[in-house]
C-alpha cells in the first residue's frame, strides 16, 4: 500500500503516526501543507482506510441586540420625572419599535399606563426584567443552553424568534490514523519511487534504477465542478433547437417599443387595466415622436374607434395618439411577431423569439418583475385552430412535456383562444404555461393580413418548474450551489 501512496499522503501519515489524531487546523499547520492539498489527500487515505475522519458541530448562543422592552424599562426607571406616553415614544427610533417595546413590557407586567388627558407610565414591579436580564449575561458569559434554567429556557425562544438572540454553529474536524494507516506510515524505501516521467527525467536517464509509483486506479477523484452555461440559459438553447427543428426561424428586437407595437396593434383598448403603471414599466417622459396617425396606425387607431372594415364594432373610443406613443419596456414578445407582420406581410412562414419581457408584478412562486418569454406564430393559408392545437402538443412533447391540456379561454387579440396548462408534481396541481389562439381581424387585417395567424406566447421559467419540479421559480435564480451543480451535472449528462 505504501508503494501507492502518494508523497502528501505520506507526509499526512508521518504527522499522525507519533500521536494518534490530530485537528484539521493542527495537520495543516504540522504539515506545510495547504488546507486545499490537506483536504484532498485526506479524502483519498479515508477512501483506503488508512485514516478515519470525524466532524463535530458546536452551538453556542450570541447576543445580537438589547430588547427594546429593556430600553423603556430603563428610561422610565431612570427619569427624574413621570414620562407620558408621548416622552416615551419620542426616544425610540421609529413607531415601531416604541410600539413592540411599549406592548411587552406592559403585557409581562413592568409598568402600567394612568391618566386620561396626560397618560402617564408608572413602574408596577421594580423586578420585572430580572429573568431577562439574568438571561442575556449567561449567554454573554458563555453559558451553553443546558446550563440555563426551565424559564430562562422558555425566554430564550421568544428571543431567538425575535432575533434579539440567534445560534453560532463553529465545526471541527478530528483526524485519526487507523492501524492500517500507521502499518504504511511505519515503511520505508519510498525514497526511489519517480512520481513522474518527464522530458528530463527521461534525458538524464534519472529514471533508471527507480521504479514508478503505482497508481491506484480504483481511488476516488474530487468532484469538479468546471463553468457551464446556467440552467436558464441551457433550457433556452434547447427550445431555440426545438423551434428551428420544427422549421422556424427567430426574431429579434428592442427590449423598449412604443405603446402602440406593445398594446394597440394587439386591439387592446387604452383603457385596459393591463395598460395601467400598476402592471407596465413606463419610461417616464419618453415617446416615439415618429409615429403618425396614417397608414398602419390609421388603420389600427380606426379599428379600435369603430370596428374599420373588418365587421367588428371595435371598443368605440376616441383613439389617442398620445397614448400610443408613450414607451415602455415591453411586457411580452408578441410584439415582435406583430411588428413582423406588419413588415412580412402575408408571406407564409414560423417564426418565434426567445427573450426578456418585463412586467410590475408582485413576486411569488410563479411570477417575476422580469422573465424570459417565447413567443411565436404560423402564417398561411387554410391554418386553423387544429392545426394551432396539434403544434401544441408535439412542441411541448418535444420539450418532455406530455401532461398539458388545452382549455378554451378569452384574450383580447385572439379568437378562439387556448390556454395551455401543465402539471407540476411539485406543487400536485395545473399550472398556466402559455397562451394560445388565432389572431383575431382586428389584429391582422390592419396590417395587411388576412390570410390566418396561429399565435402562443410560453414563459420559459414556468415551463422550467415542470422540466425540473420546482415550486417557486424564484429558485432558478438564487444562490442555492448543490441545486445549480446537479443542473449542470444533468446538462453534462445530455451533451
């Protein structure tokens, strides 16, 4: 065994051998070796029995802040005068903290409140904050939890749910050399092992005499972990694959676009809630000065007032042109594909766009203030909803997909509309994947199309809690490290 040892695994075995164990601050030290060269040889001796490794976890408790309670006990005990209410509340940095401190120490009952037109604070038991007191100078003195008496035990979790106290975990890891391991330390003649064959090694003829030390094959190798692309960016390769694999081609465009590209040329009416700040990140005091009421936008502006010729009634408004204009950071890619359209005409053709979308939303577990969103659209004669259907299904089956269903729903610029769900096993339930439907004449014919459009609009990050079984969508951007390297493990796998 010793012959296969290599010259760290033996100096870390010279080191234990005289004394049994040692800590892993004292090999290190012991050593002059690098924690890092430590660490790793320790892993291959405990892999050939030769040390056996121990790790402990120590809590101790730590004194984060003074309760405020304490603060106003002692500022009420302390004054020269009576203070009100009002003298008290002034002290404190904030209502806030007036008001937890306040409500403590009147409900454990330190002090009481007399006086109708100028309440005043009085002490009720001059003892009160004894036991809390007490509490936090044996914490301070380093007092463990088992050292602490049954109430000082029950004030200590108020405290640490409160923050004022919190738990300090220290670990340290024992090593211990086995009879194995002191049986290979104890041999010699190691001296004329070559760790390596070089270009001058083998020019000196240094090599002769000298045998070459065995390698064992069957020792563990460190886990690596080398720089990948993130698991986001991973998902949108793949997606961008599967389009093109379906014969699309892909779109791009601004990340800021009027008014009018992201809302009115998809015949939603200017007083759609959608529009409003609470929803649409506006850029303050911009426009596009360009934009004309003629043309396209003359087209679009008359179908929103009237229906234009395309036998609808429209929302019978007058159209704003200022409205129109105004810019924002654009809340889904389907503005691409209408602008698009605008530019392509009737021209048969797929095509889809995978990028960033911003919406002022509140966040939870399937929404985000900014995500990645694909959209995309079929143009050409005779394509109906079936047709819209069956694409569907084969794209999301392509992705690993095949618990989806289709509902039928309403969106302002489609008809009829689908709504794509999925099921997630992580949170047992159906979860809205995307939008879906056949662009309505108020949306095509302005721009010069009447032949059908097939529309969709998928969120990437929702259709990477079903790829992954994730119940808030919000993790695939922490910073949870094991997560992101089985993600990359995986993705390795699939290369």
């Amino acid at each position: 065994m010793s012959s296969s040892l290599h010259p760290i695994e033996q100096k870390i075995l010279a080191a234990l051998a005289p004394v049994g164990s040692m800590s892993f601050e004292a090999l290190v030290a012991g050593t002059s070796l690098n924690e890092d060269q430590v660490r790793r040889a320790l892993q291959w001796l405990s892999s050939k029995a030769l040390v056996s490794i121990t790790e402990t976890v120590q809590s101790r408790l730590e004194v984060v802040r003074r309760p405020p309670e304490l603060e106003l006990f002692r500022k009420v005990t302390e004054s020269s005068r009576l203070l009100t209410v009002e003298d008290l509340k002034e002290e404190f940095a904030s209502a806030e903290e007036f008001s937890a401190a306040f409500g403590r120490a009147r409900s454990a009952g330190w002090i009481k409140v007399e006086g109708e037109a100028m309440p005043a604070v009085w002490v009720v038991d001059p003892k009160g904050p004894e036991n809390l007191n007490s509490l936090l100078e044996s914490v301070s003195a380093g007092k463990g939890e088992g050292d602490l008496t049954a109430e000082q035990a029950a004030l200590m979790q108020d405290l640490l749910k409160r923050g004022v106290l919190r738990r300090v975990e220290s670990r340290s890891t024992s090593v211990a050399i086995t009879e194995e391991g002191r049986a290979s330390a104890g041999v010699s003649g190691t001296a004329d092992l070559i760790e390596r064959l070089t270009p001058e090694v083998l020019a000196s003829g240094g090599w002769k005499g000298k045998t070459l030390r065995p390698i064992d094959v069957e020792a563990k190798a460190p886990r690596f972990y080398p720089g990948r692309r993130h698991p986001v960016r991973d998902f949108i390769r793949e997606v961008r694959e599967t389009y093109i694999s379906m014969g699309f081609t892909e779109l791009q465009g601004d990340s800021v676009q009027p008014a009018f590209w992201n809302f009115d040329a998809l015949f939603i009416p200017q007083d759609h809630p959608g529009r409003d700040m609470q929803d649409t990140f506006y850029l303050e005091g911009l426009s596009d000065r360009r934009l004309k009421r003629s043309a396209v936008v003359a087209n679009v502006a008359a179908v929103h007032e009237s229906g234009w010729k395309t036998g609808s009634r429209g929302w019978r408004y007058v159209w704003d042109i200022e409205e129109a204009r105004r810019l924002v950071l654009r809340t889904h890619n389907t503005v691409l594909s209408v602008r698009s359209l605008s530019e392509e005409g009737e021209r048969e053709r797929r095509v889809f766009a995978v990028s960033k979308v911003y919406r002022n939303e509140s966040l939870d577990y399937k929404h985000l203030a900014e995500f990645y969103q694909m959209d995309g659209i079929m143009v050409g004669k005779g394509l109906n909803v079936r047709h819209l259907m069956g694409f569907l299904v084969e794209f999301y089956k392509r992705l690993g997909m095949s618990e989806v269903k289709l509902w039928p729903t309403y969106f302002p610029y489609t008809e009829p509309s689908l709504e794509v769900v999925g099921y997630s096993k992580a949170i047992k339930g159906w979860i809205e994947l995307s939008g879906s439907g056949v662009f309505r004449p108020e949306v095509t014919w302005p721009l010069g199309v009447r032949v059908p459009v097939l529309a969709w609009g998928p969120g990437i990050e929702r259709l990477m809690l079903m790829r992954y079984g994730l119940d808030d969508m919000r993790a695939l951007y922490g910073a949870d490290l094991e997560w992101l390297r089985s993600r990359v493990e995986l993705a390795s796998s699939q290369d």
